[in-house]
C-alpha cells in the first residue's frame, strides 16, 4: 500500500494549486488524474493578473516558450446587435492555453504524480482513504471537475438534482490564409450574450489559435444555438466556414448547487465543488483560490481532519465568493432581468463596470495570498 499525507484528485488548477501549497507547508503530495499531462481541456482560457500574483508565478517567467495573451478591452454585445468596445489601455488579462498552462502548474507543483489513473475504488476505513486498493491517505482532496468521483461520494449527482452550465467549445491553429481573413483582434476578445440572457458565446484569438465557444444555463437545444451562432461569426469574418468539431463539458456556477463540500477526512475545491462565478462561468480564478484555501486548512488542521477541525474551509468559501443569500433570479422576475440586462449591455459605463470589472475580471477583488509558510 502507497501512502500520502494528502492524495488530491484531479490534477487541473485546483488540484495543482493545492498540491503546491501543501508542498510548500511541508506535506508528502500525490495527484492522481486519469488523463496524462499536458491534455487538452475545453476551456475559454484565460486568466487575470489576480491569479497569477496569487499563484507566485512571474509573467515574463511563463511566457517563455508558452502563449499568454495580453488582453486591454472587450468587445460585446447581444448576439446579431451592434458591438460596443470596451478599451482599457492597459493589459486586464491573459489568454492562455489549457493544454500548456495546467501542465505548467502541476509539474511546477512538486507533488507526486500518478497520471493516466482512474478511480476503480474509494472507501473511507478507519481514518484513512483507500484509493484503487493501493493508495492510503488519511486527507483526501476531490478537485476532479463538474464528474469528480469524491464529490459524487460526497453525494453529488450530476445531470439530476443540479442546474449545470452546457457549454460547447473549439481551440484550434489557424492556417495562414484563416488568420490574415480572421477579423478577431487578439488582445480584444469578443463577447456575445444571448438574446434571453441564459448565456453568452465568446471568441478569443490567441497567438495563431482561435478559441470559440457558447454556453447556455438551459442546455435545450444547445446545439441550434451555437449553429445561429456560428453562422453569424462565419459572415462578419471572425471564423472560417470550416471548423473543427465543438466539444462539450459542463460546470455549476457558485450559489446554483448544495453541493456538500467537506466531511471527516475530505474536501472539494474548484468545479467539484461548484465554485464558478455566476455571471461569466469563469472558473480558473476560483478554481485557484479554493485550491490554496483547502491547502492552508489542511496545514492548519495538523494531522486532525475530522469535519470540525475542517470547517473553517467552508467559511473561508462564503467569505471570498458570497453566501447562500438569494440569487437575482428570487429578487426579480425574468422578464425584468431581460430588460435590465439588455439595457446594461448598450452603457458604456454599465458594460465596463457591472458586466467586465465586476462580473468577468473582479476588479473589485484583490489578489488572494495564502498565509505565509
């Protein structure tokens, strides 16, 4: 039997960004993720600066050799309105790649790595787990996305009781003649918000990659959806007429889940737990956060990881990303949120402060910092 002090599950940047805290406070790590890194993962992909300066990780120092997109403004509008710009004169974010930056993160995390591993079996024996009847750790960390298998042993049921985000996404290598016709300015990317606000599609030019996609609170006919959508950015010259097939995953925005995220010996951090922002889906941020919260009550529970001694995770959640107070659809019917939130989109004011400082970018949120080792 292999043993760890910690075993997470899900080596993504929750999983990574824990696994480097912990190392850093001292802890014997081991990550186990079915796919082997770098993988490709369907994801927008972007970062703010805030993520970065919480994760120690110097620009200069993850440019070399990988893309990082400076982004200074923002293009939106309601899908088959006029677009309104938002320039910020200053970089606001980064476009990544998933492929390269979770690959990144988790070898920089210094854990031990068990990759291209499923979960066959999970059991919670007398103050220790035992994974695939082989590995044996008395904390265990789910950070396996919107499927993970300690959140589902937790009790979460995926595709039942849960209102999940559907998404639909494509990142692929323009050819020459696809890039000089491609009207996507790349520090610029583009946001196109449903016309019955349950969702938005966006697309993203980064280096010679384009990133396309649509995500919908109400999956029905997802698919006629990003067909219309397609169609409209094939005729102003954001995408070619041929793209790659779109590939799907889902995610459950913060406040919509009741999702049980700590018991004696475990926690859920990132898409486990279902931590993405409401109003944009964006889960890297969060994913991050959460990740280097987990690790510091872990440290701090020194050996005593029973629900008690693990609570304050759950406080420190509320905290950073808001209680379970009611969510806007309570407060007001659908038919006024429509109005309200097709009016925000045509202010220039509204746009750059409500939609993209505060919903998208979270200006408003400084840096988080773990304690110090």
């Amino acid at each position: 039997m292999e043993n760890a002090d910690v075993l997470i599950i899900g080596g993504g940047p929750a999983g990574a960004s824990c696994a480097w805290q912990l190392k850093r406070y001292g802890l014997d790590v081991m990550v186990l993720d079915r796919a082997s890194f770098p993988r490709d993962k369907v994801c927008a992909g972007w970062v703010t600066p805030a993520v970065l300066q919480s994760l120690d990780v110097a620009v200069a120092q993850y440019a070399d050799g990988r893309t990082l997109q400076p982004i200074s403004g923002f293009r939106t509008s309601l899908i088959g309105d006029r677009d309104l710009e938002t320039d910020y004169g200053e970089i606001v974010s980064y476009g990544i790649r998933r492929c390269e930056f979770d690959h990144f993160l988790l070898q920089r995390s210094g854990a031990r790595l068990l990759l291209g591993e499923k979960i066959a079996s999970l059991d919670y024996r007398g103050g220790q787990w035992v994974v695939n009847e082989r590995i044996a750790t008395p904390m265990l960390v789910g950070a396996g996305g919107h499927f993970c298998p300690v959140a589902r042993h937790l009790g979460a049921r995926p595709g039942s009781s849960e209102r999940a985000v559907a998404a639909k996404e494509i990142e692929f290598l323009l050819e020459a003649e696809q890039a000089e016709r491609c009207r996507v300015q790349p520090e610029v990317p583009e946001l196109y918000f449903c016309r019955d606000l349950k969702g938005y599609g966006w697309c993203f030019r980064k280096d010679g990659y384009l990133n396309v996609g649509l995500g919908r609170e109400d999956p029905q006919k997802l698919s006629e959806h990003l067909d219309a959508f397609c169609d409209l950015l094939i005729a102003n010259g954001r995408i070619p007429e041929q793209v790659p097939r779109f590939k799907g995953h889902a995610y459950i925005l913060y406040r919509h889940t009741n999702r049980k995220v700590l018991d004696d010996g475990v926690l859920l951090i990132g898409d486990a737990a279902g931590l993405a922002y409401p109003a944009s889906g964006e889960g890297i941020r969060p994913a991050v956060e959460s990740g280097l919260m987990a690790a510091e009550v872990i440290a701090k529970a020194a050996g005593d990881y029973r629900r008690a001694s693990l609570a304050g995770y759950e406080k420190r959640l509320r905290s950073r990303f808001g209680g379970s107070g009611l969510s806007p659809e309570r407060l007001l019917p659908r038919p006024l949120r429509n109005l309200l939130g097709k009016g925000l989109l045509t202010s220039p004011w509204a746009t750059r402060h409500l939609i993209l400082d505060r919903g998208f970018l979270h200006r408003q949120q400084p840096a988080f910092k773990a304690a110090a080792v």
